[in-house]
C-alpha cells in the first residue's frame, strides 16, 4: 500500500480552520453556515476547495468576484434580502469588510495572513436593509474597494 504525505497547502488550510474555531465572536445576526432564504440574516466564509482548477466561475446576480487586486464588477445593485457571495480567484490574500464594519470576511486579516481569504474561499452576506453599503479589502485598502447597493 502506497502512503501520501498531506500536502503544505493543505496542512496550512486545516491549521487556519482549527485556529479560526478557537477565537473570537462573530457580530450580531453572523452565523458560521449560510442562512436559507428569507431567514435571519448572517454570513459564512467558506475554505477553498482542494482542487488545482484555475478557471473562474460564472456570474450570477449577487456574485462578486476577487480577482488579484480588484473586485469584479466593483459595483452591484441587489433587493433587500439578497444575499451577495464574493470568490476570492487571485493568487493574493484579501477581505471583504464594509467600511461601516457591519460585515467582515476576515476581522484578523492582514495580522496574521492566515486570516485572510485566500484563493478558492467563498464570503456570502446576506442584506437585510435598504441602503449603499462600501467595502474594501484590509490588505489593499485604498486599490480595492466596492460598493453593494441595496434597493
């Protein structure tokens, strides 16, 4: 029988989720798996899948895509209770945190890298009022940021 060792990438993805389950609260209305439709709202980072593929998923109305240094569109118009879900697709660590702190992907992001969103991981946040709400990333503050327009 042939034995393979777990990969770096892997090894470093596993540390960061067992690290993540030992600290900190989340803020009010977060929850750690995503809310179905038309429950309370909250938010839920997902890892990055274990695979090599490099092609980018197809858009869909509330998707956002991380692509190296920006958000692509940087820009999005939803309804209230929609819930946007942003993939991270570059090769470098980011966030998504509103300007008004009311959702954060990764709050210990950049100190350690290990809290950022690295390539593969999902962040969905789900809208429960009306309003503009501006985001950027804690690594790349004033380069990268987006707005989410909730009618």
């Amino acid at each position: 029988m042939r034995h393979r060792e777990a990969s770096p990438a892997f090894c470093f993805i596993a540390l960061t989720l067992i690290l993540a389950a030992c600290g900190g609260g989340t803020k009010p209305g977060a929850s750690t798996t995503p809310a179905p439709s038309g429950s309370t709202p909250g938010f839920v980072v997902t890892p990055p899948a274990s695979s090599t593929a490099t092609s980018s998923p197809a858009l869909t109305v509330g998707d956002v895509l991380i692509v190296d240094n920006s958000y692509q569109p940087d820009e999005i118009t939803i309804r209230v209770g929609s819930r946007v879900t942003w993939t991270h697709t570059g090769a470098a660590i980011h966030s998504v945190t509103a300007d008004d702190e009311s959702f954060d992907s990764s709050p210990s992001c950049p100190s350690p890298p290990s809290g950022c969103m690295m390539q593969g991981a999902t962040f969905s946040f789900a809208f429960t009022k009306a309003g503009r709400f501006a985001y950027h990333c804690r690594v790349h503050t004033t380069l990268m940021t987006g707005t989410v327009i909730v009618q």
